[in-house]
C-alpha cells in the first residue's frame, strides 16, 4: 500500500443570520470558509478500472473530479431505452455490459424502470474510456450491486476500456469489480493490484413447471411452457434465482433427442454469467446419459456465447431464417412457427469437451 500526498481545498460561504446562528448555539468558531484536505495519487501508468472506496463525506467526490467530470445521462420519456443507443447491436451490447439482459425492460421508457434497471441503464450509457461514475451501487440492492459489477467487469476486459474511474461506500462490490487499483479515503492508501472474483457456486434443484409463472414475464419469448418439460430451479445460497426446462426432441434421423425449452435468469441476477452456465449443467447431463441435446436461441448474448464455446457446436440451421417452414400449416403450433419464420437464431447442439 502507498499512502499519499494531501492538498488542501477550501469553500467559502455568505455568513447570513441563519450561519451565524447556528454557529453560536454550538460554539463552532466559524469565519465562513471550510477548509479540507484532499488526497493526491498517481495511479498505475495501465489500468482499466480504478476505485475510489470510503464513506460518505469522505472526499470520494473531490478526488474523483481530478479524474474527470462524470457524464449527464438524459432519457426521453416517449422512447424505449434501446432507442437512446447508436444501434441495435451497441444496445445490446452495452445494456447486456451492465447485467440488463431482459429484452421487454429494454423496450420501455426509462420512467418504466425499476430503480435497479435504472442504475443499469445509466451505467450502460457512460461505459467508455475515462468514463468517471460516483455513488456506484448507492441506490441498489447488494444483489443487483454483485451482478452489475460482474458484468462490467467482464465487457470492460472483452473492450479493452482504459482509466475507467468509479467512486463508492461499498465495499463489496470490490471482489467482483476487480479492479487494478484501489484509493481508501479512510486510512488513505493506494492499493494496486487486481485480486480474483470469488466463485459463485449455484445449484441445479429439480422442479415441476408449477415454478415458471415467477419466471415467465422475464423470457423475452413467449410466456407459456410445455407442461410436459423437464425442469430445475437454479440456487445461489438457497434462493431461487433462474429456471431451466428441456423437451423432448421427436426426430425420425435422430434417436434419443432432447432440445431446451425455456432458461431465464431473474433481472436482479443477470450479468453474473449464471444462464449459459446452468444452460450448460443441463445441457451436459442428458449428454452424459447417451441423449443428443439441441437449443435455439435468438437472444444475441447467449447464442454469441455458445457461437465461441466449444461445449457448443453449430447446426446447419445456425443464424439462417427458417425458410424450410411451410405457408399452409394450420396446428397452433406451426402457425407459431410461421410467425418466426423469417427470425434469424442462433442454432447449436451440445457436444461437451467434443471440439
């Protein structure tokens, strides 16, 4: 650790009636002008994010203004969230860089969001070299904090940002931030270093599909479920926190064939990386017992995460429009079929350690 230089900063105020007097009746010897010190540092020539940790009142904002000005993030209360990005793909990217995955919360205002939705979204807009963000997790739940900071983490590695500047009077979100350097505005010292995420471990619990209503409003789908499928609930520290459903997958060429139904992870949740993994738990469990295991996919994060995985391997359908599917089909289910025909997914079959 290096502790660090100090400036001092001064303000200074009218003395009106109202300071005078509060200032007599506390006996606090007051001239108008506050004087107080603000720490100085160098940070490391390289780093991608650095924080700025302490109470509040303790000098966090100051020295974060060295860094930069954090940006004014406006929001039109007519268009949907996705509509203030440059396009589709920096939407989605950027929104799914914060842990907000679920597609109908970007297709609303930002009047329509949750608090938690809200900071996400925020935060997806002054994501970029030199970006400077206070109060970081301030308004939010520590679960959304956890998550969010995963999430940030993982898209400023995969972009290669620089000198990201973040200041916050929590402290847990430390371990998931990783970041390369940390200022304590409470014993004053510099810490540089990025330490390593802690594991999340999540357990697959078999369930009935009686536990999809809690879920269906966040699959960016349709909200029905087969009642039919097989199913687990996922649990991180015994709450339920995501939903997994297979089917099973009739195929004249092909024998003992399964394909995913429905994997939703609760918004609060998202960003932490938790629905590939538990895709993939189920996925590999009917591999390991002799099945063949299929998915479609038109979400972009996870059908991009599947397209570099090599547990997953593209069918000859992957990221083409289903134009196989026929016009005069009448069943409800083909009709659904039709109104897709024309959706570009991604396609791919579970092959394990297979390359």
């Amino acid at each position: 650790m290096t502790r660090l230089k100090e400036r001092v900063r001064s303000c200074t105020v009218v003395i009106d009636d109202v300071v005078r007097e509060i200032a007599q009746t506390f006996d606090y010897a007051f001239d108008g002008t506050s004087s107080f010190e603000v720490p100085t540092f160098d940070p490391p020539d390289e780093w991608s994010i650095g924080v700025i940790v302490g109470a509040s009142g303790s000098g966090k904002s100051s020295i974060l203004r060295a860094f930069g000005d954090e940006a004014d993030v406006r929001w039109d209360a007519d268009r949907a969230i996705v509509s203030h990005f440059a396009s589709a793909t920096d939407a989605q990217d950027r929104l799914g860089a914060v842990g907000l995955s679920s597609v109908p919360a970007w297709m609303r205002p930002y009047t329509a969001l949750s608090t938690g939705q809200k900071f996400r979204a925020d935060l997806a807009r002054r994501l970029k070299d030199g970006a400077v963000v206070d109060e970081f997790t301030s308004v939010v739940d520590r679960v959304v904090a956890m998550s969010a900071s995963v999430a940030m983490r993982r898209y400023v590695d995969r972009r290669g940002l620089k000198r990201i500047v973040i200041a916050t009077c929590h402290r847990d979100v430390l371990p998931w931030l990783e970041p390369d350097w940390t200022y304590d505005t409470e014993d004053r010292t510099l810490s540089v270093g990025r330490s390593k995420r802690p594991a999340i471990d999540v357990d697959l619990v078999p369930c009935s599909a009686d536990v999809w209503p809690r879920f269906s409003a966040h699959h960016y789908l349709d909200g029905a479920i087969n009642r039919s499928a097989r199913c687990w609930s996922a649990e991180l520290d015994g709450v339920t926190i995501g939903f997994v459903s297979a089917l099973a997958f009739p195929n004249g060429a092909i024998k003992n064939a399964w394909r995913e139904h429905r994997t939703v992870v609760l918004p609060d949740y998202q960003g932490l990386g938790v629905g590939p993994k538990i895709s993939d738990a189920v996925a590999g469990m009917f591999v390991a017992n002799g099945c063949r295991y299929f998915s479609k996919t038109s979400h972009p994060r996870l059908g991009a995460y599947r397209e570099r995985s090599a547990l997953w391997r593209a069918t000859s359908k992957n990221r083409r429009s289903r134009t196989d599917y026929r016009s005069d089909y009448a069943t409800k289910e083909d009709n659904h079929k039709m109104a897709h025909a024309h959706r570009v997914c991604f396609s791919h079959e579970f092959v394990g350690g297979a390359s």
